[in-house]
C-alpha cells in the first residue's frame, strides 16, 4: 500500500487495514486528517510503530494493535484524551 494515497482522502473517518501481515506503515499521510476517528491496524506483524502522526486528532477515539509483535507499545499516544488503545 502506497501511503500517500492516504493525502487524497481528506474525510477518512476509519482506516483499517486489519490481517495484511504489515510489518511497517508510515502514517504521517495521516497527519492533516482530522476527521479520522478510528485506526485498526490489528493482526499484523508489527514489531514497533510510530503513532506520533495521530497526535492531536480531536476526534481520534481508537486505535487498535491487538495481535501484533509489538515489543513496546508507543507512549506518545496516551497523551490523547478519549481515546481507547486496543491491544
């Protein structure tokens, strides 16, 4: 999946791309999406990910990592208010 693509979808309100045994994905196509409120990125291959680019999305309610090799789970996003982190 090319993420750039995601810059011509300024209304995305979920992005899931569950069970492609992604290892990598680059969000920061996602950063001028305020609109998104959900990011379902489980039952991938995972080891780490960096969320900094859903940073300060006012209507960011979940973001789910459940069945991923994640070794640590990214801090940064904790600082979200309302939000639910599934893992």
């Amino acid at each position: 999946m090319d993420p750039t693509s995601l810059k011509h979808c300024p209304s995305l309100q979920k992005l899931t791309l569950l069970h492609n045994r992604l290892k990598e994905l680059d969000l920061s196509p996602l950063e001028n999406h305020p609109s998104l409120e959900t990011v379902n990125l489980s039952g991938n291959k995972f080891e780490k990910i960096d969320l900094t680019p859903l940073i300060n999305f006012p209507n960011l309610k979940v973001v789910n990592l459940k069945y991923n090799s994640l070794e640590i789970l990214p801090t940064v996003i904790f600082n979200q208010k309302d939000l639910e982190i599934i893992q």
